[in-house]
C-alpha cells in the first residue's frame, strides 16, 4: 500500500508535468522556473533540438517554436522511482504539431516520445534536475529546416 507521502508525491509530479506542457504549450517560458531547477540540464537533441541550461533553453525555445503555430504536449502514462527526496521518471508524450512552411502552407505531423527525467524534491516543490527528451516514433513530418543553434 502506498503512503500518503508517496501518494503525495506521485500526484505533485505530475502535477509538475503539466506545468510543462501548459507552460511550452501557451509559449510562458519564465513558467518554467517553477518546473525546472535554476541549474537544470535539458536535452532535446536526439528529437532535433538543443541542449542546454535552463537559461540558455528559454532563450532557444521561441525562436526554435516560432514555425510551429500549434502544438500540443500530451504526457500520459510515467514511470516513476522514488526515493526520498529524490526521483527518476520515464514518461510519454504525444506531441501532435502544425508545422507552417515559408510559402504559409500548413501540415499537422505528430510525435511520440519518453522524457526521461531526474526529480529533486526542493522547499518550493518537485523540480526536474535533468530532462533527456528520447525519441520514439514519428509520423507525417514535413521536410523542414533543422531548429536554430542554441546562442
């Protein structure tokens, strides 16, 4: 049987989860200071992106965004290991995107994926130390130029 402690915490992470979605999702990239911890590592290369700080990714995701006009970041089943005020997580994402070409055409794709995370239990809440976003399969991605280089 589960503990309220542990209940708790499954429930708060993913709770933190969906701060993430919400946040990239509506593009208020400073709500992610409530996701991450100020010294995070983010990964998102092996889907095409960058790697980074926390700082150095805020600055990277509006410009890397800006041709998609519509996404969404659906995180569904986690696994998840506690241990004390510590946690590792793997969990799913359906990411379906509207890609928008340089001749203003338009093509829905989707991606699905596992982000694969490190937790810290902080004063203010659960936290992601380290996020490794690893790909997992693709369908109905247009040709498109690669993201910008992180500055």
């Amino acid at each position: 049987m589960l503990s309220l402690q542990e209940i708790s915490d499954r429930i708060e992470i993913q709770d933190l989860f969906a701060r993430y979605s919400f946040a990239i999702d509506e593009r208020d990239f400073d709500a992610l200071d409530t996701v991450f911890m100020p010294d995070a590592r983010i990964d998102y290369t092996e889907t095409g992106g960058a790697k980074g700080t926390l700082p150095e990714i805020k600055a990277w995701l509006p410009v890397a965004l800006e041709r998609f006009p519509m996404f969404q970041h659906m995180v569904a089943t986690t696994k998840l290991e506690l241990a004390g005020d510590e946690a590792r997580s793997r969990t799913i994402l359906f990411n379906p995107m509207t890609y928008k070409a340089q001749d203003g055409t338009e093509q829905v794709f989707f991606i699905g994926l596992w982000y694969r995370d490190r937790l810290v239990r902080t004063a203010e809440g659960w936290r992601i130390a380290e996020r490794y976003e690893e790909m997992g399969w693709t369908h109905n991605v247009p040709p498109m130029a690669p993201p910008p280089e992180i500055c």
